[in-house]
C-alpha cells in the first residue's frame, strides 16, 4: 500500500473522528454527517477525473440538485413512491444537463455524488417531518458541505499519482493503420 494512501486514509479517519467531537462541542449537529459527508468529499478529491475546482463545482451542483428535488417533493409531489421516483428521475436528469451543459467539463460522478450526500444526510428527516422542509433541510446541507470540504481539502492537498507503469495498457494499432505510410509519402513528394 502506498504512503501516501495510508496518509488520505489517516487523515481523512482523524478528519470524520473531530468533526463528530468538535461538531458536538459547538452544537454543529455534524456527528451523523461526518462520515457521509467526509467520504465523499475525501472522493472527490482524491479521484484525478478533471481540475479539483471541477470537481468541487460539481460535488455542490449536485449537492444543490437534490436540495432542490427536496423542494419540489415538499411543494408539489404526493409523499409516496411515486413523487420519490419523478423527484429522483428529475434530479439525475438535472445532473445530465449540467455535464452536457458544460461540455463535460463537469464529471457527471461528482455531480451524482453531491446528490447522493444530500440525500445520504436528509432523506430520513424529511420523511419524518417534510412539512419542516424550510427549517431542517439547510442544517442538513450544512452539514454534509463542511464534512465533504474538509474531507476534500485533506485528499486535494496531496500531489497527483501517475499510473504504475504496469497499470498503463499499451497502446494496440489497428491493422489497417496507414499513418506510417501516410507520413512517409508525404516525405518523398
């Protein structure tokens, strides 16, 4: 195992550990998102997928995406199977466009894992009580979004890891492949 894995998975396990103690200590309410919240985060920036401020724009997008398709389940969707389903289709959807918008600038995954903290850290409240949507909803938010930027900032802070030499597939050529030959004509005009 390399050092510096052990190091992200140290850190990040010291990370989940204080944000429970000192969230407690300051009446953040972030022991049940420390986990969630640092995990995914920790992901974020560990995966080499784009720039690390793409992947931390999409991680809120997604995060915001979901908060919102908690908004239009509490405003307008029946709290059954059914208003669960259109909301969760219509957020993944939403997730879709924003990579396309962006001309997949933003990684999809980031997006999709933004969503699924939110809703990681608030399906069962607002289950519970959804009238209280308004009031609980941006705890939840908060909560998660502090765990995942320091989960994140903890795994970003590290240099990026080429690829074992080993891990890299080599190249395969078509058979038919002319550029050789391509070239070469081009040479003797």
């Amino acid at each position: 195992m390399q050092r510096s894995t052990l190091l992200s998975g140290a850190l990040l396990a010291v990370v989940a550990g204080l944000l429970c103690l000192v969230g407690e200590a300051l009446g953040l309410n972030t022991q049940h998102v420390a986990l969630v919240g640092g995990a995914l985060g920790g992901v974020v920036g560990l995966v080499q997928d784009r720039t690390p401020a793409m992947r931390a724009t999409g991680f809120l997008i997604g995060l915001f995406v979901a908060w919102l398709g908690f908004a239009v389940r509490a405003l307008y969707l029946p709290d059954s199977a059914s208003g669960r389903a259109v909301a969760a289709v219509a957020v993944v959807a939403v997730c879709v466009a924003f990579t396309a918008g962006s001309a997949d600038r933003i990684p999809l995954w980031t997006l999709l894992l933004g969503a699924a903290a939110m809703v990681a850290v608030y399906e069962e409240t607002y289950t519970a009580d959804s009238p209280a949507f308004l009031a609980q909803s941006p705890t939840a938010a908060t909560g998660v979004l502090l765990a995942a930027g320091i989960g994140f900032l903890v795994t970003s802070l590290q240099r990026p890891r080429p690829a074992p030499a080993a891990e890299i597939p080599a190249a395969e050529v078509p058979a038919d492949d002319t550029r050789e030959f391509a070239s070469t004509e081009g040479d003797r005009a």
